[in-house]
C-alpha cells in the first residue's frame, strides 16, 4: 500500500509564475489536508478537502491559492503569481473518516 | 484557539544518554496530542499519540511520552539516545487524526547527537 505521493518533490519557479503541487492521498483516504511549513517553522494548517469539497480553508491566504480535490485523480494546491514569500515545503496529508494524518514526503517550492 | 509550546529550539544530547523534548499545550475540549519526527528533506513520522487512557504512551524507535493534564504537557522521552535520532521532532495537538480543522504544531525541536 502506497503511501501518500506528492510530486514534484522539488519545484523552482520565478516570481509571477504559477506553481502547481499535486497530492495523492493513500488508499481508501478520503480526507486530504495541505500544510505549509517555512524555514525554522514548524507546520501551519492550510486546507482540508474531502472529495470534490472544501471543508475547512480557514490557513489559505485569500489571495493566489487555491486548492481542489476532484472526483478523480490528485489534490491540487495551486499558487499563482508565486512571490518569495512562498518559498516553503509544502505538505500533504491523507486520513481515512476521522483517523489518523499519514504525510507525503513535502514539496519543496523556491521562488527565484 | 489551541496552540502548541516547544520551548527548545535545539537540544544537544549525547549518544547514549537520556532525553526528554518538552511540549505544551493548549487546547479548549479533552486534547488528542501526536509526537512527529521528520528527518531532513522528509516528510513526517508519526512517533506517538495520545487519545485517552494510559498517559503514558509507548510509540516506535523507543519513545515514549507522558500526558499530564495538571501541566498541560505532553514530553517525550527516551532512555538511551542513538546517532540515527538526530532529527527535528514535532508536538501537535488536535481532534482525532486532525478532524475538520487538522493539527496545530509546535515549532519543533531540532535534536543534535553528539558522538
């Protein structure tokens, strides 16, 4: 059983660029949560989506971000017009209804 | 709102000898609290966690952890540190698993192990 996949691992862009990380939870998770975590930072709560649902986006900024969970394929977390401040590593976790967060290994996003 | 204390940023501990990384909490309901590790350029492990019962909890590599409510702690121990525990380490606090509104983590410890 495959564990929770995120790609790219690590994503370089230039400001004014989109950014695009992509999350599949494991199997039979149907609940994914995005973290963003900076430098020397511990985790903060992004987003949690259910299947085609967002449920809880209260750490988005409200500006640029943007996240879904269609019916089919991965979690997007979207960013556009990426500035330096974005620079982070970019977690994803999945967990079956009301259990336990397994994390993906983190997408590292540099914005040059 | 709930949130999480790691008071050292960085502890420095000999191979072989014990350890404890410190954690409060603060948390409104009857908490659910996880012990992370994260290696450098990986993703996270849980160690440990917390529902109800026993307070102390026994988790992988050895760790073991001690809920006390009085305190509003949750520390993490270990008798006998070894060099592959180097690693940054991570409190959270929660609903089960993370419920509607996830973890809130601490800022972590980073723990170096000197030879």
């Amino acid at each position: 059983n495959a564990g929770v996949m995120q790609n790219p691992r690590h994503l370089v862009r230039r400001r004014g660029q989109e950014a695009r990380l992509r999350c599949s939870p494991m199997k039979g998770h149907s609940h994914v949560y995005w973290y963003r975590q900076l430098p020397e930072e511990g985790l903060k709560f992004m987003v949690y989506l259910q299947k085609e649902n967002i449920i809880d986006e209260s750490g988005m900024p409200k500006e640029r971000f943007s996240a879904e969970f269609p019916k089919e394929g991965p979690s997007i977390l979207r960013i556009q017009q990426v500035v330096r401040g974005d620079s982070a590593a970019y977690f994803c976790a999945s967990s079956p209804a009301g259990g336990e967060l397994f994390f993906g290994e983190g997408s590292r996003l540099t914005v040059l | 709102a709930q949130s999480v204390t790691q008071p050292d940023i960085h502890i420095t501990v000999s191979e072989g000898a014990s350890l404890e990384l410190r954690c409060n909490y603060s948390y409104g309901a009857t908490p659910y609290l996880f012990w992370y590790v994260q290696s450098p350029g990986q993703g996270l492990q849980l160690l440990l966690k917390y529902f109800s019962g026993d307070t102390l909890v026994q988790g992988i590599k050895g760790f073991e952890a001690e809920f006390k409510r009085s305190q509003s702690s949750f520390n993490l121990r270990k008798p006998s540190v070894h060099w592959s525990d180097a690693a940054e380490y991570f409190c959270a606090v929660g609903p089960s698993g993370g419920g509607a509104d996830g973890l809130t983590f601490g800022k972590g410890t980073h723990l170096i192990i000197q030879p």
